[in-house]
C-alpha cells in the first residue's frame, strides 16, 4: 500500500511515477505541469519515468493554478 494525496492505494512492484499517474486516471491531471513528492521529496518531470515508489511511501500530487 502507499498513500496518494492521503487517499490509501494498492502499490506494485516496480512502479513508477508515471505508473501511478496512469492509474489515477483523474481528467485533471496533465502530466505537463504536475507536481510531485514522494515523502517529501520533489521529484523532477523528467524523471517520472525512472523514479521507483516503494511500499509504505507517501506520495503528494499536485497541479500548479495560476491566479490573477
């Protein structure tokens, strides 16, 4: 299991940011311009592709509003 946006999901072996993303499967969420943390730690765009989420982890992920 880990913890996405504190909602509890079941976690696979080898999954990646990219992975997660897909299984959301929310709309709103364009991959472009999210934002995300794995236990705190800002994960860069391009490297959602390679960086592994272990079991136990706790996964924020946001997308950047632009106000006025």
């Amino acid at each position: 299991m880990i913890k996405v946006n504190d909602d509890v999901l079941d976690w696979k072996d080898g999954m990646t940011v990219v992975d997660l993303l897909n299984l959301m499967e929310y709309p709103e969420y364009n991959f472009p311009i999210m934002v995300v943390s794995i236990n705190g730690k800002h994960i860069p765009n391009d490297k959602y592709a390679e960086t592994l989420i272990s079991k136990g982890d706790e996964v924020k992920v946001m997308q950047p509003l632009a106000g006025g």
